[in-house]
C-alpha cells in the first residue's frame, strides 16, 4: 500500500494493528479449538452453548475458520508486498520525509 497522506497512514496502521492483535490470536485459538473439538466430537455437531459455535455446527467448519484468519494474517503481515509489518516503519519515513 502506497501511503499519501495521514489518513492513508491511520487506515494502515490500524488495519496492520488489528490484524497483529486480533487476527493472529483469533485464528490460532480456532484453529487450536477446531483440531481440540475434532479429536473430541469428530465430525458430530458440537454443543449449543460451546463458544466456536458462532462460527459453525460441525468441528471442521471452526477449524476451517480458523486456518483461514490465520493464513489471511500471515499473508498480510510476512507475504504481501513484501510483508506489510516489515514495510511499515519504511512507509511511514517516506510520508515524513
């Protein structure tokens, strides 16, 4: 992403932190959850009051979920244009400079 002025760099910065905070951990935990509930209900629906039942009825469906955000967050962070988390501080100089 290509950063012009100061709105440009809030709308960067703050997708670059929400995915750093919020996607990596939320697809870690449904990933971890969805492998946990598989091993325990196999492919059966899961129980109404379990928390990853937001995201779907069946364990493969949460597990699903979750390596999807996971995969989304490290493609953004490490893969696009050469790792968005590592092309911050240089996007930033070239906006001060």
């Amino acid at each position: 992403m290509e950063i012009n002025n100061i709105v440009d760099l809030t709308i960067y910065f703050t997708f670059t932190l929400l995915v750093l905070v919020a996607g990596l951990p939320m697809g870690l935990i449904n990933t971890i959850g969805g492998i946990n509930l598989l091993r325990k209900y196999g492919f059966k629906d899961v129980p109404k009051n379990m928390l990853g039942r937001a995201y779907g009825k069946k364990p493969i469906e949460i597990l699903f979920v979750g390596v999807f955000i996971l995969t989304g967050s490290f493609w953004y962070l490490f893969i696009d244009n050469g790792g968005n988390l590592f092309n911050f501080w240089s996007e930033l100089m070239k906006l001060i400079n």
